[in-house]
C-alpha cells in the first residue's frame, strides 16, 4: 500500500511541476545561426564563439538573441533577434494546469519564443528549432 502511495504521489508532483510551455517547447530551443554570403565569418553570442558561417546551439527562450559577426577586414556587426510571448501555449497552461503552470512556464522562460512573426530573419522549422540569418552584406567579399 506504502508503494502505490508513493507512486501517486511522484507521479503527481511530476505532472504539477510541468506546464504546456515545457512539455511542448521546453526552456530552450535549438538555433540554427547563418551568416548570408559569408562563410568565413565568426560567430559569437555572449562573447563565445559558436562557429563560422553556421552555427546551431541551444538558446534560452527568455532572453533575446544577441548575434555578433566578425570577419577579417570587415566591421563586425551585431543582430538582435527579439523574443516573443507564446500566447497560445499561455492559454493553453491557464486552462491546463493553473496558477502553477504559469508559475512553471515564466520560471523556466517557456512562455516565450523568437519573434518569428514580426521578424524575417527568423523561421520557425518547429516549436523547438529555429533559424536565424544575418545579413552581413556591409562586409564586402574579398
């Protein structure tokens, strides 16, 4: 009986601590980073570079995007990709799992996603991938 009691309750505690923001997107999500035209230029978010040309990495969704290129003879440019609120899965925790599900989705940054709809560079391939471009057309190719 101690068993079956202590499963209920883990099984419980599980599902209150998750949400509809975390089950379908989670914390982060993964982007795919481009630099247009320019397959020698570094990139770095946060100071650290991630690659040169392309690089893909997991990105916290409550926080923008902050990118910076660089390439030799160029001057580096830095592209913020904005966040958005996800309305939608919002809602959906509401209904779903109540005041502790926001409490979960705006802990963990899941209520939020990069602002696809409002900015071009920026696809959606999924709830959990995304691709950014950076246009880089100041630095002229050598």
């Amino acid at each position: 009986m101690k068993k079956i009691i202590f499963l209920a309750i883990t099984v419980i505690t599980v599902f209150s601590l998750n949400s509809c923001g975390v089950i379908f997107g989670g914390s982060k999500y993964s982007g795919t980073i481009n630099v247009k035209d320019h397959p020698n230029a570094d990139i770095y978010v946060s100071g650290n570079k991630l690659g040169t040309g392309q690089a893909t990495k997991l990105f916290p969704r409550n926080k923008p995007l902050v990118v910076e290129v660089k390439q030799n003879d160029c001057e580096p440019k830095t592209q913020t990709f904005d966040k958005a609120f996800r309305t939608g899965n919002f809602i959906l925790t509401v209904l779903g799992w109540g005041i502790i599900g926001i409490g979960v989705d705006l802990g963990t940054g899941a209520s939020y996603k990069p602002d696809h709809n409002n900015d071009p560079n920026i696809k959606k391939l999924s709830d959990k991938n995304y691709t950014f471009d950076v246009d880089y057309s100041q630095c002229k190719k050598p």
